[in-house]
C-alpha cells in the first residue's frame, strides 16, 4: 500500500490560526477491506468554515478533533477497489480531509462519482461543489430575488462569490460585487460579469464604502449574500431597501475568536428585513438542481471560476491562512497529484 | 362646535427627546361636511414606534410632520354623524391622534366600530389592537413554534409582550419573559402566566444576563421576540438553539439616534436563525384573526392585560417620555374622557 501524507489538527489557535496549529505525518494506507475503496486525491479543498471547526466551541459542525486529520473536501481518482460500486480509474468527489489517500467505506462514506469531460475535476471541489450549492441556496432559497432587483455579495472574487454573481446575471438580475483590490474588482466585472464591483480597500470606514456602494446599486439593495460582515456587512445595511433579504453564509471578521459587532441593527427593522443565516449541508435536498445548473454555466464556459492552487499536501496550511486573510483569488485548493 | 386641545409636534429632538418637543394648542372643531363623523377621544395610546417617527430620517413610516397633530391610535365615541355609516354613540377605534376629538371622513379613514360589552374600550388600543396583532403576527408568522419549544419576550410586562405570553401560554409552550424590576417580573409570571421572568435590572452586562436566563431556558431558546435591543437582545442571542427564529419588532434603545450595536451577530450563522423585522400595519390581513383570538382571551378573562392611565391630554409628552425608559406597566394610554 502506498504511503500517505497527512496534515492534523495538533492545537487548537489562541487567537488567530498559526502553522504552529497543524501536524504533518506520513502513515501507511491500511490494506482494503471488502466494500472499501482507497481514493488517490487530485485535490482538495480548503475552506473558511474549516476555521470555525478548529475552535472547540459551540457551532453548526463539531469541532475538528484534536490529533486527526483535518476534514474537507477531495476530488481524486480510484486506485483500488473492493466495491462493486467503484472501479480503478472512476473519478469522485469525497470528504477525504487533508491527506494524499483515503480509504472511504463505499456505502457509508461520502463519494460520488463525477463526470470530467466537460468540467475540469477541480471545480467540483468549487464552483460545481460546495461553494456554488452554496450561491445557489442563498440566491434562490433566501434572497429569492423577483425580476429588476439589485443582489450584492461581499468576497465576490471568491468561490462562493463569484458563483453567485454568474448565477444572479443568469437570471437578469443587477449584480454587484465587493471584493479586496482592483484585480479582484476587475476580474468580478470582466470575467464573472458583474455589473459594478466595489473594492472595500479603498474605503475606511462603513460610511465610506456605503457612499460607493450608492453609485454602485442606484436602486439600492434588495438581497444580500454575506461572507464576511464586520464593516462590510455595515456598509451594505445602510443601502438596503425595505423588505431586503439577506443570506449568512460567512464571517470571516469573527472566526479569529473576537465577535465583530453589527452596528447598525435597528436597520433590520426599519426596513423589514429578512436574514437567515444557514449552512448548506444542511440543505442537502437542493443539491441535484443546484449542481445541474452549476454544471451547465460551467461545462458551457458561460461561467469561468478562478482558482488558486497551491502545489503539494504541505503548502496547505500556508494556503489556508492566506485565504483566511483573502490572499487567495477564486477558489482555494491544493494540488495533491 | 367643542373646543378641541391638540398636541403637536413642534420640533425634532436632537438626541433624547423631551417635552419640549412637543406643543399644546387649543382650536374648535369644525362642522362636519357630509359624510364625516365627529369622535370624541376616551383613550389615546402612547406606543414606541411614535419614537422613531419624530425624528426626519428614513423608516417605515413618514416622519410625523412638524407643526401637525402627534399620530396614534383613539378610541372613543360618536358625538355628531353626517355620515350614514356611523350614528351617535357607536364606540370607535382609529387612528385620531393626541388631541380630545377628531373629525374622521367615515370613507376614507381608518376608524372601526367595537363592541365593548365584554371587552373595556381602552383594550382596543392594546390587547385587542395594534399591540396584540403585533404580538400574534410575531408568534404565529415569524417564529412559528412547535410543541414544546421555549419562547421568550422582552418588555414582558407590556403591551406586547403580555399578549405574546398570553398567546404562547395559550399554545402550551414554554414562555419565559424578560422585564425590569421585581414588579414587573411578578406582575408577568403571577398575572400573564409566564413560566419564569428574568429581571434585566439585576444584570450589568449580557454574559451575567445570560446566566440567568440559562436557568429560567434550560432547553435553550427557539423563538424570541424582541422589543427591545441592545444588551437584553445580546444576552438571548448566546442562549439561542440552533435553527431559532427572531422576530423583530422594537429597540427601544436605539430610538435616540445612536444606533446600539449587535455584539454577537456570528451567532445568527452558527445558530443558523432566521430573523425578520416586521411592522404589523403591513400584514393587515392577519388582523381579523388576531383580533378574533385576542378578544376572546380578554373577553373571557383569562388574559388580564395591565395599563398605565395618564389623566388628560395634558399629561400625554411626560407620560411618552416615561414610557421610553420604561417606566409604564402594562400598556400606556392617556385617558381623556
């Protein structure tokens, strides 16, 4: 059996995430038993929700274990089977975690085949993956939008993000991203198609970037996908119109352990807002259209998601606080084979 | 015609308000043209939206206007009818605003006949009005509980928040309020029949408020209605279930113009929570029911709701005032006849 390399959780962080956090050990795979199959990864996934999980606190997922290998999402390729369900070769998108193998029991482990004729067999760790049911759910199943809204999503050059933005123009909708810097910005605008793209980093304060945010959205705001809060969520509830929605998804600003306050609360009832924060696994039922849908903008190059891909198990945990601090550009993966 | 004392908006409070804000004149009713009605005002209610609508920003509503009579709920009796709707002596309720009578076109305005022979006229401005139906379109539209679930209101001992608990009561939940002072607290548990009342006056902060209400929640909260805001609002929120829901409907504390923030907005994404703000005069629709409910909750006497009676227009702005910094018991009105 070939060796693997695995990243742990070794400690939990005292304040911000460090590399100090993680452990890379190389082990052997065991050896299959019947109804098993042993996954190469081609890739995984790296992902904001991870952070949450490091904590040992109270949220929507348990928390990582200490001394095991760090969870997330894999796509790779069948190198050994066990299970009439798989064969050698067959590629499939699992929760394979940080390491270069997994051996996944086929009937009770998730793994779903995947068709990469037409969808690189990355993407379905991203924009066809978690992150764009993600869009989809918020989009559709939130914000809802009728006909002529104005939708805005913060980290719009993200995975999440730039998911939503193809989705949003697909149903004619105005569509306004936020995003860190004139790439980011220009990349929203040009490549996913975003009407207007707000770079945050120009601005100091919630006031300031809500000023920008009134020349971007002339309509106002009538949904709202949130990834991150803090001063952007700010700046976005002052320009909301009554009867708003707004989708939680993430919030990168309060995952270091200090809460980032809300200010401006009483907006929500000024302008009788709806918010729901929620978390796609959760959600499972929408996932087939979702995916479909995702598929299709994808496999028809309507939509072009951007990736960062870091090279080799090792640079993972590099790369994840790199996103964590928004230095990823589109969807963060590393490359495993 | 009588002479008719009015209460008009003079000027816009530049952070708290004060009486000084407010102006009473005295004018004569003028004849009726064909098709009015002249009322004559019992009860005048006082409710905190008022609040928000003296200052000139955007919100639900108009800014009540300056130099015109302060808006709000009447009810009272026909004295004089040009209209054949209305004869002399019907019991009314409407929208007649801070003065003793109110000419009312009996097409055009708001004004509905009531019958007081189980149900004291005054009740119309509170349990069996606009406070009630708030309270009902909170519990039954926003939070929606199940059987068994814990539910819990701030300003317990008010208008709204002793018509939730009656209604909640009614639907065996678990219905635990939150009020300021021993009074109050009794008053919601002894009276309304609240499971437990939490006294916000013995907590500094929200983590010491939270403990309290750990003990009176112990399965934890999944429906909250808030009327309040600020540190009562955070200490919920750290006590909320997954999958709670939050209907918004009152902050107090923000109504003076520095907006007070929310310390632990994470919470509604780890919480996965739904909350919507609402204004019940947007959901007209589900007043006859409401009303239907609530009157007989008061009619038979198994919902005794509280007022504060301030005696004669006059006494109206201090009487406003006090009701901001909570200082009524039950709904507030002002008698005036």
């Amino acid at each position: 059996m070939p060796q693997n390399k695995q990243i742990l959780l070794d400690n939990r962080p005292q304040g911000e995430a460090s590399v100090s956090n993680f452990k890379l050990v190389t082990t052997e795979t065991p050896a299959l038993k019947d109804g098993e199959v042993l996954v190469k990864h081609h890739y995984m996934s790296l992902d904001p929700y991870m952070r949450g999980r490091m904590n040992d606190a109270k949220s929507y997922a348990q928390p990582q274990e200490l001394g095991k290998v760090m969870q997330g999402g894999t796509v790779g390729e069948v190198v050994e089977s066990k299970s009439p369900k798989y064969k050698v070769g067959d590629k499939v998108v699992g929760m394979g975690g940080w390491q270069e193998y997994a051996v996944v029991d086929a009937e009770k482990g998730y793994l779903q085949k995947v068709d990469t004729t037409h969808v690189p067999i990355s993407h379905y760790l991203g924009a066809v993956g978690m992150p764009g049911v993600t869009a989809w759910y918020g989009l559709n199943r939130i914000i809802a939008p009728k006909a002529g809204e104005t939708v805005v999503v913060s980290a719009a050059s993200g995975a999440v993000g730039s998911a939503f933005g193809a989705l949003a123009k697909a149903r004619g909708l105005r569509a306004v991203g936020i995003a860190g810097g004139k790439d980011k910005c220009d990349y929203a605008v040009k490549e996913i198609g975003f009407d207007a793209c707000v770079d945050y980093k120009q601005h100091e304060d919630a006031a300031s970037l809500s000023k920008a945010l009134k020349d971007a959205c002339p309509n106002g705001i009538d949904g709202y996908f949130e990834n991150v809060g803090g001063m952007v969520m700010d700046a976005v509830m002052l320009r909301l119109n009554s009867f708003a929605r707004i989708a939680l998804c993430g919030m990168i600003a309060g995952y270091n352990g200090k809460p980032v306050p809300m200010s401006y609360p009483q907006l929500l009832l000024t302008n009788r807002v709806k918010l729901e924060g929620f978390i796609v696994s959760e959600h499972m039922d929408v996932w087939p259209e979702a995916l479909k849908e995702l598929g299709m903008l994808v496999g028809s190059g309507k939509f072009r998601p951007r990736e960062s891909v870091a090279e080799g198990l090792e640079a993972a945990p590099e790369a994840f606080l790199g996103m964590l601090k928004g230095k990823n550009f589109g969807k963060q993966v590393v490359k495993l084979a």
